[in-house]
C-alpha cells in the first residue's frame, strides 16, 4: 500500500483554477483572492469565525509547559502561544466523500 501524499495548493494554483472556471483575468482573481486572505486574518485573530458550508476557525491560546525532546531527553519550557484550529463542516465533509467515492 502507498501512503497517501499531501497535496500543497499555492495562491497562484488557486487563482489559476478559478481563471479556467471563470475566465477572468489572473491579476484580477489575484487581488481578490489576497483580499480574502486578509479579512479572514484580521477577523480571525480577534473572534471565531464561521463560513457558511465550509468551515469555522477559532484562535486558541495555549498555556507554557514543560516539554521533553524524545531523541535526547533534553527538558526544556515551550512558551505560551496563539494556535489556529478549524473544523470543517458537515456540508463539506459530504461533499469531499461524494466526490472521493
């Protein structure tokens, strides 16, 4: 069996993918697509954040703890910091098994 691999989409993947469904230009899906990218940092670093049949992200704060390296056994603190999570939505889900089966 082979293990499956981890596609990596970059913007330009993206903004050409939306040009061969739309037809419009790229500079153009370029600016919109970096716009979106934007609102959903600003409104995402400050409250949790759901879009409607694809998802909500929230910001979590995780607390500093002690953690160990397993190679050598060093100890050493890890820092408290902000992490993003998402959950994908049921809507979504249906639709990514549709398309995989």
């Amino acid at each position: 069996m082979s293990k499956n691999k981890s596609i990596n989409l970059t913007k330009k993947d993206i903004c050409k993918e939306i040009q061969n469904i739309s037809g419009l230009p790229i500079l153009y899906i370029h600016t919109i697509l970096d716009d979106l990218i934007d609102l959903l940092k600003h409104t995402i670093k400050y409250k949790k954040t759901n879009i409607k049949n694809f998802g909500s992200f929230k910001t979590l704060i995780k607390k500093e703890r002690i953690g160990r390296n397993p190679k050598n056994k060093i100890i050493y603190k890890i820092k408290s910091r902000r992490s993003l999570s998402f959950t994908c939505s049921k809507y979504l889900v249906k639709k990514i098994e549709i398309i995989t089966w």
